[in-house]
C-alpha cells in the first residue's frame, strides 16, 4: 500500500522523540517508582471561571458552525491585546484562529514555504518544529544556539546559513527547551536580516506570560521597522493551564492572513464558538493562574541549580522563561540519551534527552518544573544520589 511524499517526509518524527517519556509512562502503570519530568503539562487545572464560561457558552447554543477566520468577539480581543502590548494598531483582519499554536504553526509555514525552500531555525528546537517544516516540503536549516550566548539564537549564526533558497526565520522566545529569552538588540538584528533577504519571521510566543522576575520579552511584533514581515503565534494552552481547549492564534500581515484564510477554512473552518467565548474571556482579564506558575517554575530551576552545583558537577543552564530547565551531564562520561536511560533505570527520574530537541544538546538532558514541589524535592535528591553513584563507578 502506497503513501504520500508528506507521510515519508514526516517519518520518525512523531512518538519515536518521546521514546524516554512513553518507556516512563508505561513503567508507572506496572507499578515502578519514578518521578516523571518529561512532559510541561501546566500545574494547576484550567481556571474554573474559564470552565464555567465554555460550559455556559455551550448551554446558550454557542456550538453551532463558526466564522472561518474566528469568532468575531475574539478577533476584537486579541486586536485590542496586541494593539495595547506593541503600542502598535492591531484590526481583527490581521489574526486567524486555530485549535492550539500546533494547528496555527503548521498552517503558517505551508503559507510561507514548500518544496525546494529552506526555513532556518535554532538548534534546540521544540520537538515538533521539524515536522512543521518537512510537511510544507522545505527543508529545515538548524542554527545552533550556543550556551555562550546564553541559548539565544544570533544574527551571525542566521547569516552565515542564509542562502537563495532560505523564506524564513523561525524564532521561539521565550524558548522551548532553553527558557531563553530573546532581547531587542537580537530581534533588531534578526529584522535586519529578514529586511535584507525579503524574509519572513515566524516568532513562537507561546510562553510570553511565563516570565521569571528580572527577565524582559520582547516581541518582534513591536518593532515597526519590519513587523509586517513578522508572524506570531500563540495560545491560552500555557498562560492559562489550559492545553486541553486547544485555542490558539496567529497573527501577521493582513495579506499573509487573508491569504491563509482559504487553507484554514479548508483545514477547520474556525475553532469552536464555546472555546471562542472562553478564549476572548482569557484574553481580556489576563491569567488567574501565571503569576503563581512563573513564581513557582522559577523557584524550582532556582532550587535546582543551588543544589546540582553545590552537591554534583552537573551543570544547570538557569531558564529566564518558561516550564523547563536544561542540565549538562557531560561530566558523567555519557551523553544525554545514555544518561536519561540509565537515569530512569537506576535513578528513578525519568527526563528528557537533549537530542529530542535537536543535535546541539547531545550532552544535555530537559528536566520540567512542573511537578509539584514534594516530588520535585524527591527528584533531586534521586538525582544527586544517581550522580554520585556514576561517579563511583568511574572511579
């Protein structure tokens, strides 16, 4: 039986970078005792208002067919919440909903690239960049985002990998896996380059309200100069605990999002009216639940950090942003797909390699901060002790 070009193009990227995650998954069902720090699922449940208003919002009939480039009451909230964040003017013709940043992701770069193109992206990367890209038909050029620079990605790096082929720059701040965020000297720099070689930017804003105390985001949506070559992305599935809704955005030129109109109507034809209604609330009133996430992800990479550098020689890369930290095990003699194996063999902790994130991180390993702070307690201390065993054992 017979595929086609996009399924071959797409082989092995799915589950198989999970590989550590589903082995982990399946050895807490037959009873094994393991901390599970593999996946960012949000650490609260969904805002019971937000429940109550999708719920009430369904009662009332909100679950018939909806307008294909999103409801209209969204639309003028996001509008309104872009225009007062970039202190630029946003219309409602400038966004397209989707189910989820992951929906509204792949539709963006099947409108910006396809076969025979090249879209450049950094290295580490969230692990479902590449298939977003394959699927269009381009090819992907990683970047590699370098702990010296603190895992942000730079225009020189960018520079020296554009060719005639290259149509975009697809930028994650804050960053999944890294927590690093991007600062306007880099974006501006970034903005040059795309002005120069006619180039979109795709900017992956997913963790914008998940920002640790002392950091700064910065979108390039804000910087007039090139923002109408600038297409952002975005969700409620982080910001408000809510990955399950799958309500999400994007927002770019109004051409680019009338143009796209036609391949979203023709992928989903809108999200549904009842998620509509809660995402416009979510957007105007802001998240219940951030402030105490990013207070409680970044006390855990702090906690993290303190004791890995005090009682082992892992090195904890400290995250500006988001729901992750990154280690480096170099010092054990293993590289990360090794360690997070024996890790959740002899350690009890299940992690993530780095190289489900691309080829940059072979020596680093993504930890989630968001299991609770008993377990996440109990998860250092298993892996100090599993640290120290390998040293013994290389001694």
């Amino acid at each position: 039986m017979k595929t086609t070009a996009v399924t071959q193009r797409l082989a092995g990227l799915g589950g198989a970078k999970w590989e550590i995650h589903l082995r982990a998954s399946a050895m807490i069902e037959q009873g094994a005792d393991l901390v599970e720090m593999t996946i960012g699922e949000p650490d609260v449940p969904t805002p019971e208002v937000l429940v109550d208003t999708a719920v009430a919002a369904m009662r009332a009939g909100r679950t018939t067919y909806s307008d294909g480039r999103g409801e209209a009451n969204l639309l003028a909230a996001l509008a309104e919440r872009y225009t007062q964040t970039t202190g630029l003017t946003f219309e409602t013709d400038r966004f397209l909903c989707f189910p989820g940043t992951q929906t509204a992701l792949y539709a963006v770069m099947m409108g910006v690239a396809q076969s025979g193109d090249e879209v450049l992206v950094g290295d580490p990367m969230y692990a479902t960049y590449e298939g977003v890209i394959r699927a269009s038909g381009a090819d992907m050029v990683p970047v590699p985002l370098r702990a010296e620079h603190g895992f942000r990605i730079q225009a020189a790096d960018i520079a020296s990998r554009i060719t005639d082929k290259t149509r975009a720059i697809l930028l994650t701040t804050p960053h999944n896996p890294t927590g690093s965020i991007l600062t306007v000297e880099d974006i501006d720099a970034i903005g040059e380059l795309a002005l120069k070689h006619d180039l979109w930017i795709i900017s992956d804003e997913v963790y914008e309200q998940l920002v640790f105390d002392g950091a700064e985001f910065v979108s390039p949506l804000s910087r007039e100069a090139y923002a109408d070559r600038v297409i952002a992305v975005s969700s409620i599935s982080k910001s408000h605990a809510a990955p399950g809704f799958r309500s999400g955005w994007c927002v770019g030129p109004a051409a680019f999002t009338e143009a796209l109109l036609p391949l979203s109507e023709t992928m989903l034809f809108g999200n549904q009216p009842f998620i509509a209604d809660m995402t416009e609330q979510a957007v105007r009133e802001g998240s219940p639940v951030a402030e105490g996430m990013r207070g409680r992800y970044a006390a855990r990479a702090a906690k993290l950090s303190a004791r890995l550098s005090q009682e082992t020689e892992l090195i904890v890369h400290q995250p500006e942003a988001g729901m992750f930290a990154m280690i480096n095990v170099a010092c054990t003699g293993l590289d990360g797909q090794a360690y997070a194996e024996d890790l959740l063999e002899n350690g009890g902790v299940a992690v993530m390699p780095g190289t489900s994130f691309g080829t940059t991180m072979s020596d680093w390993v993504r930890v989630a901060l968001t299991i609770d702070d008993g377990e996440f307690e109990a998860a250092i201390q298993r892996i100090v002790a599993h640290a120290s065993a390998l040293q013994k054992a290389v001694a």
